[in-house]
C-alpha cells in the first residue's frame, strides 16, 4: 500500500497534469457564520431558462460580502451555475472577437466608442481569472476521474480531499469572476442622508415619522462605522397632537462605510396600519409616510465644482426664521434656501441658530438630491446603452407595511413579514431592518444578472 503522502503526491500530479498549477492560493474554509436559503426566481423566461433558471441558486446572505449565488460542490454543475453560464456568454472567444469587430466600426472620437473600448478593456482583464476558474474545472473533473475509477480506498479519500480542496479555490476564484463582473457601484459606499416627512392621516402620520426616525437613529447607530447626526426636525403645527411627541419632518445624515448602499431600498412610501392614539373611537386607521435617501458626499462643500453642481447655478436666500424654535426666531437672519435654477430644486435650513451650519446643511441635502437625480439618469442611460429591461426595486411605491394589530412589518418588494413589530420599531438587529436590507440587495443582483443573461442570450 502507498504511504499517505506518496498516494496524495500522485493523486495530485495526475490531476494536475489536466491544466497549469493553481492561478489562486488555497482558501481557508467558508465560515459557519454564512447562511443558506433559497429564493424563488420571480422571472421566468424561455431565454432565461436556457441560460440556467435563477430558480436553483443557492443564495448566500451576509453584511460584508454582495449576496450572491455559490456554486453546488460538483464540476458538474457548472452548466447549471447562472454566474459561469454569463460568463462563458461574455467572456468566449467569440464574443470578445465579435466586440472588437463592433468597436472598430465606430468613430474613436465618439463617446459610445470610448464607452464599447472600456468595456472591451474591462473583458479582457476578466479573461485572465475566467482562465483560473476554467483550469479548477478541468482539474476537478480529472480528479472525479480518478475517484470513479480508482479501486484502492485510501486513494479515493484522497481524491475526495483534493476534490475538496479544488472547489474551495474555484469558489474563490468565482467570487473574483462575480465581483470583477458586478462591482459594487463607488457611490454605494458614500453616505446617506434620509429625510421623512409625515403624509396621509394627519396627526397619526406626524406620530409615525417620529417612531420611524428613533427607529433609524438606534439601528444605524449600531451598524460597525456608522454615525447618525441630525440635520433637521420639524414638528407639526397642528394642535391636534395633544401632548404627543410627533414631526412634520426628519432629516438624519448618516456617515459609515456603506450607508447609502444599504440604506437606498427605504425610499419610498411606508403605511402604519393601527388605532390612533390621538382618537377616542377604537377604530384601525392606515397612514402613511415618504422617506427620501440621498447619497451623501462628505468631502464635498459649498465651493466643490463638479459634474453634480457648479456654484454658480445655485441661488443663496437668507432669510428670518419662522415658527416654533425660542427668541431667535424671526429676530435673526439665520434661515437658508438653495435654489439650483437649472432644475428647479430648493432646499430650505432654519434648524440651527447658526446661518453657517444652516448653510452646510442645506447645501449637503442639495447636492445629495442633485446626485440622486443624475445617478437615476446615468442609470437609464446605460440600460438603454446595453438594451436591458429596466431592473430594480422601485422608489417611488408603497415599499413597506407597519401591522401593528397583526404584530407583523411587511414588505411588499419582498413579499415578507416579520413579526415582531416592537422589536422592529426599537432598531433591534436580528429580525429587523437588516433583514430586509440584505434581502433587497440579493434581490436587485438578481434582476440585475437575470436582465444581462437575457441580454447575452439574445445575442447568441
């Protein structure tokens, strides 16, 4: 019988004998803190089925890593990885040869040829780890080999070991095929600044916005990073509110790596479904809110020129404060509005006693509303560019439900509740908002992959 060593020796050389060395080092082993689930593929497709079915990715959740799919522990089911398909789609021979057929018919002084060449430049770099990862499958494959035909036990634990050890390093590999093709947007790592305002149900929505804004202010303050400010608060003037803590309006600036990445998906209208503590008759009542996220760009001020906001196009008023605040108000001159005359945006500040802090302020919540309008723009425009389908969660809808007779939030992108709705209101981490959160990031990579396989399947 061979020795251990010379046994691994020669299942090694013999496997290895089918591609070059290992591009990538051997990997330690997936932590035991990632989790596994399933997500139901919500677009079905004649295309996208002969792509793969987004049906069967086994999805991997986590805060600091994009959820994205893994590949089953088999060579063979490669073919069926959506990940691999795209890229075996994009990344062939032919494809790239095609591409700079296309390129060179175009006008080097052209933006869209600039475009198509980085693009081309982007590939070509990919083809380098795309080889790596095709190298592991060759090499997996002639291990799989080895492990059905082998006879001798302890060569097929053996076998079984660098079997093992092969797909920890192609998975690594893949993770860098998946990133390099999907990189995570720069703006998404920036800040965020969230506003809420109170909508339909009067006092009660005012009541809500106030819950809302705790609850955001105890649950980023939480995250590893992150910090929360207050930029503004404004409460009703209604005389309704009877003692009752309520706002009108919340602005919260949230600095910490990743803020605007995670925090986007709750733009949009959130309904709380409840008996009003503001009314004597026990009847359930449904308000809503609207929460506004901005990018937040915390090197940027007043006098930065850029392709977000020249200076120049922006109107400065300074005017008296009004309403509630103490004897500063409509005696010092301390109140800001920004006009950007190109668009039509204004910002008002009167929250400090200080016109300068007013100033910063409202020029920071400016230039996140003029960057949320032109990354919504470079957005349609590169969707139109590729021919995709318009992909993503929407903004502007109904996004989330607040049951509390029913002890359960629900959001209606998702199609999930949670119970616990107190818990939920007190920023509480497990089943709370960063379940939704890293449910909706895994979502939107989804349509975003199942809109480009569609794509390149077209093509072929």
């Amino acid at each position: 019988m061979l020795t251990s060593n010379g046994s691994r020796t020669a299942v090694t050389q013999a496997v290895r004998a089918t591609g070059r060395a290992h591009a990538l080092p051997r990997p330690a082993r997936t932590s035991a803190a990632w989790t596994w689930s399933f997500v139901h593929h919500l677009h079905s497709s004649p295309s996208a089925q002969a792509v793969g079915s987004l049906s069967n990715w086994p999805i991997r959740t986590g805060h600091s890593s994009p959820a994205f799919p893994v590949r089953q522990s088999s060579s063979h089911a490669a073919s069926s990885d959506p990940a691999i398909r795209l890229a075996q789609l994009t990344l062939d021979a032919e494809s790239q040869g095609a591409a700079q057929t296309e390129l060179d018919t175009l006008d080097p002084s052209s933006a869209e040829y600039a475009q198509r060449a980085k693009a081309l430049s982007d590939q070509r770099a990919l083809q380098e780890v795309w080889k790596s990862w095709k190298d592991y499958e060759r090499q997996i494959q002639s291990a799989e080999a080895i492990l059905s035909n082998e006879a001798d036990a302890d060569m097929k634990m053996l076998a079984e070991e660098e079997i093992t050890s092969l797909l920890e390093g192609q998975e690594q590999c893949r993770e860098q095929l998946v990133e390099a093709m999907f990189p995570e947007d720069p703006l998404h790592a920036s800040g965020a600044i969230i506003e809420l305002r109170n909508s339909i149900g009067g006092a009660e929505s005012s009541i809500f916005v106030a819950s809302m804004t705790r609850m955001y202010q105890r649950w980023c303050s939480a995250q590893p990073g992150w910090s929360v400010q207050t930029m503004s608060m404004i409460e009703p003037e209604s005389s309704s509110m009877a003692g009752l803590t309520g706002l009108r309006e919340a602005i919260l600036q949230i600095e910490g790596p990743g803020a605007y990445g995670r925090l986007r998906f709750e733009a949009g209208i959130h309904r709380v479904q409840r008996v009003p503590a503001t009314t004597k008759v026990a009847k359930l009542q449904s308000s809503t809110i609207a929460i506004v996220v901005l990018p937040y760009d915390a090197s940027a001020s007043e006098k930065t020129v850029d392709d977000v906001v020249d200076p120049k196009d922006v109107k400065t008023e300074v005017m008296r404060s009004r309403g509630a605040g103490g004897q500063h108000v409509n005696k010092t001159e301390s109140a800001i509005r920004l006009t950007h005359l190109p668009t039509g945006i204004t910002v008002s500040m009167q929250d400090s006693r200080s016109q300068q802090e007013n100033r910063v302020k409202a020029w920071a919540i400016l230039r996140g509303r003029l960057m949320d309008l032109k990354v919504k723009q470079d957005e349609e425009d590169a969707r139109n560019l590729r021919g995709e389908q318009i992909v993503g969660l929407s903004r502007g809808d109904r996004v989330r439900t607040y049951n509390y007779p029913q002890d359960r939030v629900t959001d209606h992108r998702l199609q999930m509740s949670l119970s616990g709705l107190d818990a939920f209101m007190e920023g509480e981490e497990e089943g709370g908002l960063g379940t939704f959160v890293d449910s909706l990031q895994q979502k939107e990579r989804e349509a975003i992959v199942d809109a480009r396989l569609k794509t390149a399947a077209k093509a072929t």
